[in-house]
C-alpha cells in the first residue's frame, strides 16, 4: 500500500521513442528504489498530457504538487527525489547553477536528433 499522496509523488514525462531518454529513465528507475518519481511515456498516446504533448516530447517536464518544471529544472527535481542524487537536485537550486545546466540542456537539444539517430 502507498501512503504517498500525490504531493510527494514526482511526476515525470519523459519521450519513449528516444533512444537516450529510455537510457536516461531506465538508470532513473534503478535508483528510485523508493518510488518516489512516477514516470510517463509520452510518446505513448493513451498516456494523459498535462501540457501539449509535442511540447512534453520537445522538452523535459516534470511535476511536483501543483508546480511543474521544465528543462534543467525539472532533471534538478528529479535528481532531488533520488537520495544519492539529491545534492546534484539541491547544489541545482543555486540560480547560476540552474542556468549553467539550462544552458547546458539547450545546446543538448539542438544536437539530440544526432545523438538519437546515432543511439538507435
């Protein structure tokens, strides 16, 4: 039985058809041995979307309560939700930390489809 409510649970929306992102939420998982993150496939269409579901695809999303992050911010609140990476999800919430690893994330996006195609 799980006495979580959904404000403790991390939602996590994560694009099933990329190669990387199944690495990516394949560790994720191993490390949740908690169950704290509850992951969705977006890529897969019975999945509901909070959001559009391109957008959900396009970028990283993740929600926690009624507050949804994007991008850098949301891998930092997933990073928080793992013990051992929960200094990483904390260090990220230094602003110039987040907007390093944002930066970071956006330059990762422009060569993803490479990547994804080199992956597959």
């Amino acid at each position: 039985m799980n006495n979580r409510s959904d404000n403790d649970t991390l939602t996590v929306w994560y694009d099933g058809g990329c190669p990387l992102c199944l690495r990516e939420i394949a560790m994720m998982r191993r490390l949740d041995g908690a169950k704290r993150i509850h992951f969705v496939d977006v890529a897969d269409p019975a999945q509901p979307c909070p959001l559009d579901r391109q957008l959900l695809l396009d970028r990283f999303h993740a929600r926690k309560g009624t507050v949804i992050y994007d991008g850098a911010a949301a891998f930092a609140a997933m990073w928080r939700a793992i013990p051992v990476l929960r200094p990483l999800g904390e260090l990220a919430r230094l602003p110039p930390v987040l907007w390093v690893l944002e930066a970071a994330y956006r330059r990762f996006l422009r060569v993803r489809p490479t990547l994804q195609r080199w992956a597959r």
